[in-house]
C-alpha cells in the first residue's frame, strides 16, 4: 500500500482535522507516494526503535517528532538527529496525538484499563463517579496502571466524581467540576492551584497511562485487514 492509502484509513480512525491548534499530528516526515512494506506502532520515536526498522517502514507514533517550527538541521540535536536517520532509511512517519486522545485513548484507559463507566465527556476529559474515600481510590489506580507509587494531592477525605484525562492536563485543572483530577505531568504549581480549588490530584503518569496506543491502534487496523507490529517503547524516566 501507499502511504497515502494508510493515511486515509487512519484519519477514519480518528480524523485528523479534530487535533488541537497548537498540535502536529498527521504527516511528519515521507511522501504520500511511498509505498510501504511494514507498520510498526509505538507512543515515541528513539534512536533504539529506528535501530530495529528496516527500510520503507511505516512508523506510526502517539507523539508527534516534530512538533514546532525547526529553524535549523544539525544532525547533533534533537530531534534532528532522529530524522536524519529517518531519511536515510527511507522511514516515514505519521503521528496521531490530540485526536487519538479524544477520539479513543481516553475513554478506552477510563473503562477498559480503570474499568469505570464514563458518565459525562467534555472533549479530553472523561468523568467518572467513585464514591470512595481517596485513600482506596489512589491505590486502585496505582494498581490498575501498574504504577510504583502515585505523587498526590489530597483536598478530599471522599471522592464522589472524578475526571481523566491521559498524558499532560495540567491545564485542564481550573476546569474540573470533580472532587478529583487523575492525569500526568502534574507540577508544582499545578499542585498549589489545585489546592486553591480544593481539588484533589492523582499523577498517573504521562507514559503510564499513554503507553496502550499501539495496542489500540493494532486492533483497530487488524479490524480493517492491516497488519502492524507493536515496537518495544520505552520510558524516558527510571524511578529510584
């Protein structure tokens, strides 16, 4: 298949047009010409992933490479040097990010992974009701997410509702209608904003609970009789 012919059945999947403003997703680097022999899918692109591809790949990522405006090519930055060898190997690669997350990643680590019932959507996030003291409820996430530890915010003793989302929603905090916020990437200040609002934060992570793409996207091109590869992707971060 061409590239092209990919690319059409992934914007069926989850169209492209609904990505964010600020987002990158779709084409980052190939020709809709190409003709591609395999599709492997992974959340990011690294050195040791393009390692392992074999020329005329398809490689198909959550996080877009590229994602502002490059003003230079020095092979000896990031991410540069990533593409570089990209384009040696004739390696061409589409990114599915904001709106993979609200078209499938978020509800499916809502009910499939956390198995909660979604009772209300308002574009990235997914509300839930618990009905649970906080204690038990970080320690069910942690353990449905295989999580070591969770870095927390506790406003709340109960939690009757809480809201998702995955990756980095930060930015989302001064809009929650919930006693309880679950996403990644949550910072300092995050944390005292969130106090302000008496808002508790749970920190899944922005791998951990990002890292199912490849296993989502599989099945649904399987469904559509096209066969992709799962590569091994790995945490940036090591916890000591």
């Amino acid at each position: 298949m061409t590239l092209r012919d990919i690319y059409e059945i992934l914007n069926t999947i989850s169209p492209f047009d609904m990505q964010e403003k600020w987002d990158n997703s779709g084409l980052q680097i190939g020709s809709m010409n190409q003709v591609i022999h395999t599709i492997v899918l992974s959340i990011d692109v690294d050195d040791e992933l393009l390692d392992t591809l074999d020329e005329d790949t398809l490689l198909i990522t959550h996080h877009p490479l590229i994602f502002s405006g490059l003003k230079e090519l020095d092979y000896d930055k990031y991410p540069t040097s990533l593409l570089q060898k990209m384009i040696r190997k004739n390696i061409a690669n589409i990114a599915m990010h904001t709106n993979f997350d609200i078209t499938h990643m978020n509800s499916y680590v809502t009910t499939e992974v956390l198995g909660y019932k979604i009772v209300r959507k308002e574009g990235f996030l997914n509300y839930i009701e618990v009905n649970e003291n906080f204690d038990s409820f970080a320690s069910y996430i942690r353990e449905k997410l295989s999580l070591k530890f969770t870095k927390n915010v506790k406003c709340n003793d109960f939690i009757k509702t809480a809201a998702i989302t995955t990756g980095s929603g930060g930015s989302q905090i001064g809009s929650i209608d919930a006693d309880c916020f679950l996403t990644g990437d949550i910072k300092y200040h995050d944390a005292m904003h969130a106090k302000v609002l008496k808002l508790s934060l749970i920190d899944i992570g922005h791998y951990e609970s990002e890292h199912y793409f490849a296993e989502i996207l599989q099945k649904h091109l399987k469904n559509l009789g096209l066969e992709a590869i799962i590569a091994s992707s790995k945490n940036p971060f090591m916890y000591t």
